[in-house]
C-alpha cells in the first residue's frame, strides 16, 4: 500500500521552503537534529531503552513501520494519537481516516463540534484507550524519553493512563543525554512546530507548556512502552 501523507505541506521539507521566519533567516533552525543516527547511537539507545524495561523494534523504512503498526494493535481495540507529524508521515494518519478493525476514539474526539464536550470526551476516553499511539521530541542514548506540547494531548496518556504506549520515531531524534534532548527541543522542534502553527492555524507560534520525561518503565508493567525506531529522518 502507499504511503499517503495527508499534510505534506507540514514536514521539515516544505517548512523550511514556505515558513516566512525561517525562509528569510529570521529564525536559524539547528540542522544538526535532522540528521539520522548513526548505528552505533541506535543500538546503544536501544539497549538502554530495554534495559529500562521499554519494548524496541528497530525498522529501516516508513513504509515498513507503516505495515508494522497495522499488525501490532490487536483488532477490536481501542486506540487514540496525539498529534504527530512522524505518524503523518509514515501514512498511519492517512490510514486511520477509513480503517475499521479498531475502535478509533480520535476520530469520535475530532466528531464532537462541542469544545467543552470534546475535551471531556479526550479526558475520559481518549487517555484511556488500549493503545495511545505518539511520537518523541527526543530520546537519549541512556534511555529517557522525552516528549512536549502546547495542550498536553501529545503527552497526556505516556505516564500511566494508557494501556499501551506506542513511541513512533525517526532515529534523528535521538540524542546523546537529556541536556542535549532540551537542546534539540528549543533550537529545532520547536521553531518547526511554530512554523507548523503559523500555517496550520494562524497563530504566532507553539511553546513548551508540558514536558515529560519517561526515566524508565513501570516495574509491575514492563514493555507498557514500546518504542519504534525508524532508520530515517522523520517529523521534528
């Protein structure tokens, strides 16, 4: 099956074409975090991240996640994303829009017209779900996850709501300790998501409103978290 990217407009690609602040220089994005790992920093990471008591797989291609993540949630579950470009662009948005062999509570969230009532509908079903499926701002090489937003959707099941916790993410993300993964999220993911934001919806920009840091896995619930490699530069 192809790889259907509904907001290709949205990757790093087509921000660093069309945004006004970085075209013009205004803002200088740190192109370092663009870069894929090299494979001594993914096996390390992944040791770690299993060490810690996480789930990994390791895949070199989006299209390869892609049928991964088709075979990795049992049919008949339920299941809600935060946003994320990664997923956007490894097709599984796209997918999602007609798939039927899950109970897809995002697609129920995004039905309800109510602001008030979405948001209650997010807090007591859409944290809840068997799989919450997400995307990381970083993940070091000794293992931490690290993960941020505006609202607190991205993020708001990683802790211990969810049933389980897909991490989706290309191996640019990973850095080498949690001083550098604060790094690569002021001076690269987000300037990228406000240039997101600015096309998106009008506004500004984004900001750093929650900041999580998953330091390891739940003893009485190992492998809640199971991490997805992916051997490309994907999402910001």
């Amino acid at each position: 099956m192809a790889i259907v990217n509904n907001h290709p407009e949205e990757t790093r690609e087509a921000l660093l074409k069309t945004d006004p602040k970085i075209s013009s220089k205004e803002v200088i994005i740190d192109d370092r975090y663009a870069a894929v790992a090299s494979e001594a920093s993914i096996q390390a990471t992944k040791a770690s991240l299993e060490a810690k008591s996480h789930e990994v797989t390791i895949l070199e291609t989006k299209e390869e996640a892609f049928e991964f993540l088709k075979n990795l949630i049992p049919k008949g579950s339920s299941i809600n994303n935060g946003h994320s470009t990664t997923l956007e662009e490894i097709g599984f948005i796209s997918y999602l829009k007609t798939a039927t062999e899950w109970d897809n509570v995002h697609a129920q969230i995004l039905a309800e017209t109510d602001f008030a009532k979405q948001a209650e509908l997010r807090r007591l079903k859409g944290f809840t779900v068997d799989y919450y499926l997400s995307s990381a701002s970083a993940i070091t090489e000794d293992g931490i996850i690290v993960g941020c937003d505006g609202t607190g959707t991205r993020i708001g099941a990683w802790y211990a709501t969810g049933g389980k916790v897909i991490i989706v993410a290309g191996t640019n993300k990973i850095v080498k300790n949690e001083q550098e993964a604060s790094e690569r999220i002021y001076k690269y993911t987000l300037e990228l998501e406000s240039a997101r934001m600015r096309l998106a919806y009008k506004l500004p920009g984004s900001a750093v409103m929650n900041y999580a840091l998953i330091k390891g896995g739940n003893p009485y619930s190992p492998k809640r978290i199971h991490v997805i490699l992916i051997k490309e530069s994907l999402g910001y």
